[in-house]
C-alpha cells in the first residue's frame, strides 16, 4: 500500500468570520501541499466557528459557491482537504465534514452521529451513516470531535476496511484525556491511524485544549501540538505486524449469567 502524508491545522476560531476560515484554509493548503501532504484536515466547524452565536445563520449550503473556492484551493496546493463546517439543508443544519481531494472533486460528505451535549443537540440535526472513500490507496473515513471517541463506531469502520480516521474536533479544556489517552487507544485497539485537529485559543466561553494529534495504527503518537496554532504533518507507513493489536482476532465474547 502506498505511504500517505498527513496534515492538520490546529488554529484559532474563526469565531463566526467565515472570510477568515477561509484565509486560513488556503494558507494552510498551501503550506501542506508544498511540504508534499495528501490531505489537510482542519477543525470542527471551521465556518463559521464551533461556539459562534450564528451556527444557523451562516451555515453554509453543501455545494455552493464556497465549496468552488475551496476545490480551486486545492488544486492550486496539490492538497486534499477535509474540511468541519455548519451545513444548511433545507430547515435542517448539520455539523458536517466535507473531503475534496488534490484536483478538487468531492471526495466524502459527513454528518456528525454523536452529537455533544445540550448545545450542539439545540442547533444540529443528527447524522446517520459513516462515509468512506479512497485515499491513495487508503481506505479512509470521516468522524467529528466526540464520535471518535465511541469505540463501536471505530470497530465498525475497522471491520469494512477503513485504515484511516480524518477526525477534525472542537475539544475544550479540562478534556485533555482525549488527547492524552482516548484517541491512541482507539487508534491501536481497531489497528487505524487518526488525524485529530483540534482548535486553540478562547471562543467565548470556551478554552480550547489544542493537543491536536496524528497517531499511528500501533497507537504510536507521530505528531502533537501544543495549546498554541500548528501546521503538524506525519508519515503514515506499514507498521510492524508484531505491534499491532490483535484483539480482533482474539476477543472472546462471554454470556452474563
């Protein structure tokens, strides 16, 4: 299988500037493509900003105008990307996640499944299917922020396939454990590498615990951030069999008496 090189933006909220996110994006493309990425990912609802007061104002229709700029983007980098935003649908918004690749076509679309606690229930609809595609030669899929984080949803993925997660996330302070602990063990218990690009900085009443992370499918951490802005890219290459987790093979289910 061919080596993959991936890239994540950790930044600053665009705090509901959807102008902004998109500067940021480009420069960010441009950046990863001449470092020789395949695909960039950056954070949850990236347009128009996680805890931005106008989610539903300034969600933006899947297709639209916005979605040329970004493919011409692309192209222009040489860079894929994976890209967290509001989506309007009809009545409907949806934290969504959009894959072009390197020429610009529409590689994925996502709808977040788990959606996190009171506020995002407020504004979003619920997802209800995974997306995956292929990613030279990879067969990758999308999750947002707190799905990564449900481990059937990680064995299902698995189980078809998938050897790459593309998880861009919105995670605030104290919930470093996530970093810390949850997503390399998803990563080595379900043998998939995971991109995990994570905002900085304050959004009103949020601190953002950065930490933005590309691990590797033996639970190996290949790059981390710090609580500060970051373009990290890593390698992903074969992976000595003998570290990888074999609990697919060996899990023994048992009956509760």
């Amino acid at each position: 299988m061919p080596d993959l090189r991936l890239a994540l933006l950790q930044s600053p909220s665009p705090a509901g500037d959807v102008a902004v996110a998109f500067t940021a994006i480009e420069r960010g493309l441009r950046a990863a493509g001449a470092a020789g990425a395949d695909v960039l990912v950056v954070p949850e609802s990236f347009a128009p900003g996680y805890n931005s007061d106008a989610i539903a104002t300034l969600a933006l229709r899947h297709g639209d105008a916005w979605q040329v700029q970004l493919a011409q983007a692309c192209r222009d980098a040489g860079c894929g990307l994976v890209f967290g935003y509001a989506e309007r649908d009809g009545d409907a918004v949806y934290n969504a996640a959009l894959a072009l690749g390197p020429d610009g076509a529409e590689l994925a679309h996502y709808r977040k499944i788990q959606l996190y606690g009171p506020r995002e229930a407020s504004i979003y609809r619920l997802g209800d299917g995974y997306a995956t595609f292929d990613l030279v030669g990879h067969k990758a899929a999308l999750l947002i922020c707190y799905d990564v984080e449900f481990a059937p949803h990680i064995a299902a993925l698995a189980s078809a396939g998938v050897t790459v997660l593309l998880v861009p996330t919105a995670n605030m302070l104290p919930y470093t454990h996530v970093m810390r602990a949850t997503v390399p063990a998803m990563a080595v218990n379900h043998g998939v590498s995971i991109v995990y690009a994570n905002y900085c900085g304050v959004e009103g009443d949020l601190t953002y615990a950065g930490g933005s992370l590309i691990v590797g499918a033996d639970g190996e951490v290949l790059a981390q951030a710090g609580m500060g802005p970051a373009l990290l890219i890593a390698d992903i290459v074969p992976v000595d069999p003998s570290r990888m987790s074999s609990q697919a093979r060996d899990y023994r289910a048992v009956v509760l008496p």
